[in-house]
C-alpha cells in the first residue's frame, strides 16, 4: 500500500525525495523510478528528524554505507532451510547474491555522496609473502568533486588456487576505512590483512588456518564498485600463535568508591598455530601504570581463532579498591622474544570512571572526547 501511495503522489509532483524509516531491508524497486533521491534512514532515534532534514537541505554532506544487500524482491532473498546450514554453504548477503549470479538494487556497501571520489594507483607491500606475514594494501584516494566529503574505501579479498583446496566465497570485506578529503585533496590510504583476515575453516580437522596460494584483493566504494585490483601469493611459513588481550571488563561491572575489583579480559588467538598447554599464558594489569592484577596459566591451550577468557588475581592476593575518579586501565600479555607474530596487539587500554562508569575502550573514549 505505501508503494502504491508513493507512485499516486508521484504522477501529481514528480519531486519526491523518499526517506524509508525502517530497522531492516525493505525493496524499493516498485518506486525507485518514480523518486527523485532516496535516503535509507533506518532507525535513526530522537535526533532523527534534524538528522534527515541537514542532509536533505545540504548542510551535511552524507557518507552512510549499506550494511546490508537491498534486494530486487522476495525472489532474491535465500530460502533458508530449517537447521540453517544451506545459509553457511551458500552464502547470505552479498556472498549469496555473487554465487547466484544476482543483480540487487543496491548492493552491500553502497551509499552515494554529494561529491565524488577517485580511486587510483593500488599496491602491495609483499606479493611474495609467507603465511603468518601482514599484508599492506595502499591506494590513493582523491576527492573529484566540489564539496567536502568522507567516503568508506572497502578492501575485498578473493581466492585463486589454494592449499586446502576448499571452496570459498566469490569475494569477502575484510578492511575498510572511512577518510574525509576536502575537494581536490588526495590520500594515500593503507589497510593491513592481518594473518586473521585469510582464516578459512577446515572441516577435515576442524580447526580454522591460513592456507597458501593466490589471493586477489579488490577496493572501491561498495560491493559492486571496486575499480581497483590487484594479487599476490602466500607461501608455506613456520606457524605460529598471535596472542592478543581485548575487551577489559571488571567484577563489578559498575564498581563504587571501596569496591574490591576483579579484572578480566579476553585473550585471543589471531595466529596461525595453537597455543600448547605448558606455554606460558601471562597478562598483567594496570591501573595508572601500576600493576595491581595478573593472569597466568599453563594449563590452557588457545586454538587458532579460538579465545580464552582470562580472570586476574590481585597481586599478593589483594584486589584492587577502587576509589572515586577517572583510571587509565590497561592490560599487557607478557611473552616469550619470537613466540608471536605481532607484539602490536599485546597491549589494551581503556578508562574507568567512578562512580556510574564501566570500563571503557581506548578507541571509543577518543570518539566520545
């Protein structure tokens, strides 16, 4: 009903800018023809209202990206089996509409600007890599149009011929990176594939790995818009764990002035072989630069792609008391020299405030300040 009252108001003024409020996909093709502009607004909250009117009237230039496929109709949508296991041997989203051959109205990753970008001059680090290697891909990027503008550059990987030979989607987002450029101005972008992005998961012996071969990388501004590409080849390596240590959180969550506190986080690995039991497994946590808790196992063994959730002791066996303010609260995996692939990631950091805070991620308290 709400198609046939848009395309009724659209014979009597053709001017219709069509702004589709909803939390899932909905197809517009019976009315896409008939409207002037289109804004998905999904479920945009209270400020919703002002939001759509700064975009419409131009005084916010738009660099939303499509999180989803938005289908033709029904007809392209996957019909899932009961257990739901055709969705994992065929894709859904963009992998499903690339092994279906499929055309969307707008596909996964799209979303338009009121200026231009230009994509140009790709490159990779390493095209003769080993496994476990990080790989760097950097393109420049140039705003072609009159206006300010922020665009989602997106970095697709592919496979050649692989060892596993095991079947893999068309292509699959593994970076993206969101970069303002005023008009004119160009930038050279650079994303890093880190031993976790090439993961595939080998039913034979159940366990996710990297395998050797020929990759293809593509990039551009949505799904079905990737001008640029470019390959390069992995080779077989000695494997080895990545330990990383993320998501700090605290017993209690929401600790008060005199509050013993109890710290725990994830530790994950992103490397290319597991981890033993005998290794040594050591995260010490920090409160203003001083350690006040640790971890350490050697009874655990962490699987490629697997994770360990890690519950700190106070040191001597006295916890931490928290107390009223703002804490820089971090968390270190102590290792071996050349037991890790990457030591970048063997550091978190986050902030605690007392009273009516939880710990909160580095990288989010930069986007709030």
């Amino acid at each position: 009903m709400q198609n046939e009252l848009i395309n009724e108001i659209a014979k009597v003024n053709p001017n219709i800018i069509l702004v589709v409020i909803s939390g899932g996909t909905c197809s517009v093709t019976p009315v896409i023809n008939n409207v002037k502009g289109l804004l998905y607004a999904f479920y945009p909250r209270q400020e919703g209202g002002c939001a759509i009117v700064d975009v419409l009237f131009g005084n916010y230039n738009p660099s939303g990206k499509l999180p989803a496929t938005i289908p033709k109709d029904d007809s392209q949508i996957i019909p899932i089996s009961p257990d739901f296991r055709n969705m994992v041997s065929r894709g859904v989203g963009y992998r499903w509409f690339d092994s279906q051959h499929l055309t969307p109205e707008f596909a996964f990753g799209f979303g338009l600007s009121y200026t231009t970008f230009e994509y140009s001059n790709i490159r990779i680090n390493n095209t003769n890599a080993k496994v476990g290697d990080f790989i760097e891909v950097s393109f420049d990027l140039k705003n072609s149009g009159n206006v300010f503008g922020e665009e989602v550059a997106q970095l697709y990987l592919s496979t050649g011929k692989i060892i596993p030979e095991l079947q893999m989607p068309l292509k699959q987002l593994r970076a993206f990176e969101k970069t303002g450029l005023n008009p004119g101005e160009s930038k050279t972008i650079i994303l890093t594939l880190s031993p976790e992005e090439f993961y595939i998961y080998n039913e034979t012996t159940k366990s996710y790995q990297v395998p050797e071969g020929e990759f293809i990388v593509q990039v551009g501004g949505s799904s079905d818009n990737l001008p640029l590409k470019t390959g390069f080849t992995l080779s077989k390596a000695e494997v080895k764990p990545d330990l990383s240590v993320r998501n700090i959180r605290t017993i209690p969550t929401f600790p008060k002035a005199g509050d013993e506190v109890v710290f725990m986080a994830s530790l994950i690995n992103n490397g290319t072989a597991a981890t033993s039991k005998g290794d040594s497994h050591i995260i010490r946590f920090y409160v203003d630069g001083k350690e006040v808790a640790n971890y350490h196992s050697e009874l655990i063994a962490i699987p490629v792609g697997g994770m360990e959730l890690s519950c700190a002791q106070g040191l001597k066996g006295i916890n931490w008391k928290a107390a009223d303010g703002v804490f820089k609260i971090s968390a270190k995996i102590e290792i071996a020299e050349n037991k890790d692939l990457n030591v970048q990631n063997n550091i978190c950091e986050a902030e605690l405030q007392i009273p009516n805070g939880k710990v909160v991620p580095a990288e989010i308290v930069r986007i709030i300040k």
